[in-house]
C-alpha cells in the first residue's frame, strides 16, 4: 500500500518512521524548518521513557500535484490546519482514501464537503509527544492501537488493509463502528484542559496543585461530555459515561495525581503550550455544540476564556522560533478512558 503522510509533527513523524520501518512504502510532506532538518538528519525518534533513539530515512515529499498516486494518504496535522490541506487533497483524484488523524469534536462535515464521503475515514492519534529541534520525543504504549474507521462504522476491505499495513509495522490498528462518536468524546476535554494549563502560567505540574482550577476542568469537562451526549452522539468508549457520574471530588484527585507527572508534561504540557490555534478551534467547535443544545456552560466559559486569551496573545512567530524545545501537531490527549 503506498502511503503519503501529510504532517511532520510527533504523530506524522512517528507513524511514517514506523511504517517505513516495517517495509512500507512510504512517503512524509513536510515543508519549511521541518522539511529542512528532515533532509539533513532523517526522522530522529527518542522514546519518552527510555531515551532509546532511532533515526528513519524516509522519502520526503514538499507539496502534492494533483496527479501524484497514493493509495492512502494519512492527514496528521492540527485541527486547525486541516482546512489548508483539503484544497490540495481535493485537487488530487488519484488517493481513494483519505484517514484523518487527530483532534475534532465538529465531525467530518468539511472533510466530507471538500473530498466526498467515500474518500474520508477518521482515526484517532496513537502517540504522543514533543518535538525537540530535529527530535521528536514521543510517548507510546505498545498496546495502544490507532483506532480508526469509515464514517458509516463498516469494515471494508480498505480499513483491512490498513489493519494489515500497521501490523507489518508492529503497530497495533483497531477499526470501530462509531469514529466519529470516539473523536467528539475524547475531543471534550482538551480546550478545557487547555484553558486550565493557561490559568496555571503553562506549567501543568503547578496546575496539579491548583486544586480549585483542577475541579473548574472537571466541572467543564463533564458539561462538554453532556453536550456531545445531547447532540445524539453516544459516548465510547462507553466507560466515559462515568465521568458523569463519579462525584467531582473523586475526579478532582484522579486528575490532580496525573497531571503531577513526566507523562503529562510530554504528553499534554508541550502540545498545549505550542498549539493555542488548535485548542481555540476545539473550543469554537464545543461553543457551537453548546448553542446547539442549549445546555449551560459556565465552567466551560470561563476556561474558555483563557484559550481565547492565550490565543489572543500568541505570536506564531514566536512559536516558530521556538521549535528547538517543541512542536507537537495532533497530539492525543488526555488519555483514552
């Protein structure tokens, strides 16, 4: 299967260096700082934990034509960016199917407007991380699939083929019924987290002792997770449904032990800190999931709040500069339930 990964950013980088490992034919689109480090030093993974690093010549491509053939292209890019890539997607007849990897609690709706419906499959990130001058720095588990599927849950022979092309990688792919439900769930508490980091100066380690912001999170979390249930998105995994029942209390703790962790500062920290633009969109796209149920969201107002101000204050400029300590496009998190 020939495969095109748009997107260098710790879930691009990770997944074509893997795949290009396992014998794939794979091509990475990268383009300014990142395609030049690229170039010169190949896909530099460093595992999170063991500090083990591998480096992947993988080809690498700075644009698509609309006539360059893929079997499947794999968009691993922000929220926010994903409209800046369906022009060229949409220019280009010749790549049947499209997977969708990352952040969105909106649904395919513009995906599905720009490709046409048969095209698009969703899937969720299956790794986490930073990104360090030319290293990413990333976070996986071995028994963390990518979960992904087709927009009406069937399993086809293209979603096999991408199952048999992890598992040649020795990545685990597990395909579900209802992608779209597992996205809005897990997309319902990232721009609260979010809002909840940026009250706590960035450091989320000092959120951990912000007992009171943390429960704010908790508060807006589940008044997130009521609008997606609201809307007729069901909750999956089914288990998320008990963030609505356990006390707040109990979650409180819960929350406040992870976020004191290395974990969360690679996993969550780094990607919030570096893509205010994608916690502003996912905050937009939960603003508009709250007017369409009418349901009250005063502690998602107010951490929203602070996303807007954050993004208010953000020089990409800046950002940019800053790419020797990360950069983290399409990080997952908080963790799966």
């Amino acid at each position: 299967m020939k495969t095109l990964v748009i997107g260098a950013g710790v879930i691009g980088s990770f997944n074509a260096a893997r795949l290009k490992d396992g014998g794939a034919e794979v091509t990475l689109l990268a383009r300014g700082l990142r395609l030049a480090d690229l170039r010169v030093h190949g896909v530099v993974l460093e595992h999170a934990r063991t500090g083990k690093q591998t480096t992947t010549r993988v080809p690498l491509a700075e644009q698509l034509g609309p006539h360059d053939v893929y079997d499947l292209a794999i968009v691993a890019v922000r929220r926010n960016q994903v409209a800046s890539v369906l022009p060229m997607l949409a220019a280009n007849r010749r790549i049947p199917s499209v997977l969708f990897v990352g952040n969105n609690a909106a649904g395919p709706g513009d995906m599905v407007e720009a490709l046409g419906r048969d095209r698009v499959l969703l899937g969720m990130g299956n790794a986490g991380g930073e990104r360090q001058g030319h290293v990413v720095r990333y976070v996986w588990w071995r028994w963390a699939p990518l979960w992904f599927g087709e927009l009406d849950g069937a399993t086809t022979p293209r979603t096999d083929a991408i199952v048999r092309l992890y598992r040649s990688a020795g990545l685990r792919a597990r395909t579900v019924t209802d992608i779209d439900a597992h996205l809005k769930t897990h997309a319902a508490g990232l721009p609260a987290l979010a809002g909840a980091v940026y009250r706590a100066g960035g450091d989320i380690r000092r959120l951990a002792h912000m007992p009171e912001v943390v429960r704010l999170f908790v508060e807006a979390y589940r008044e997130a997770l009521h609008a997606v249930r609201a809307s007729g998105t069901p909750l999956r995994p089914a288990v998320n449904g008990l963030l609505e029942r356990i006390p707040p209390s109990i979650l409180t703790f819960g929350w406040r032990r992870f976020l004191d962790s290395r974990l969360a500062v690679v996993g969550g920290e780094r990607h919030i800190d570096a893509a205010p633009d994608e916690m502003k969109e996912l905050a937009d796209e939960l603003r508009a999931l709250f007017r369409k149920t009418r349901l009250p969201s005063p502690a998602s107002d107010v951490l929203f709040g602070e996303v807007d101000e954050r993004f208010r204050t953000w020089n990409p400029g800046a950002e940019a500069a800053k790419l020797t300590m990360h950069d983290t496009p399409g990080v997952s998190f908080p963790p799966r339930m």
